[in-house]
C-alpha cells in the first residue's frame, strides 16, 4: 500500500490525531518565530545615550566620543532637548566624552 493511502487512511480512523497535529503545527510554529526573534536582538555593537544640562541648552551642539583604547571617534549632534545617541559603536571602553571640542567628564 503507497505511504500516501495509508497516512490517509490513518489518518481518517483518528480525526483526535489531525486535531493534535494542527495544536502542534502551531505550537511550533510560535516557538520558532519566538527563538528567530530571540537570536535576532543578539549584538556585538553598543550604544551610548546622554543630556547636556545646564542654563542654556541649545539645539545642534556638537558631540563627540572617543574610544581611548583604539582610537575610534563618532560625532553626533544634540536635541532641541540637549540630548544625544551614539548607536551601535564598538564595544570596550573607556570612552570620553567631548562636547563643542572641550572634554566632559560623563556620569555613567
């Protein structure tokens, strides 16, 4: 008898056996977008958010963050909030801090 004929027929004399398989189908379903979505967020870069705070905070103050150890340099530029994101940027530290070219010492 072909696999076909047979998973059919099988399949027939146990309609509580399609109800189980369709639950599961789903449930695996589920659980492989839920690991896809898990590995995903994985990432060796990192982020560092601040506020400049003071009497007058301006919009589009330059900053700048440098990675002592390997030299790496990004700038950025603030809110009209005065503040600031550098994302995804090479994990290790230290970092410091540079606003309108005069170093800053940041509270971490």
């Amino acid at each position: 008898m072909p696999l076909n004929r047979w998973l059919t027929k099988s399949l027939y004399l146990c309609p509580q056996l399609i109800y189980y398989m369709k639950k599961a189908k789903i449930l695996l379903g589920l659980l492989f977008l839920g690991v896809g979505t898990i590995a995903y967020a994985q990432t060796t870069q990192a982020s560092i958010v601040g506020k400049i705070t003071g009497k007058n905070v301006q919009e589009k103050v330059k900053v700048a963050i440098v990675n002592e150890s390997t030299g790496f340099r990004t700038v950025t530029e603030t809110n009209s909030k005065g503040e600031y994101i550098f994302k995804e940027i090479p994990l290790g530290g230290p970092y410091t801090v540079i606003v309108n070219d005069e170093k800053r010492k940041a509270t971490m």
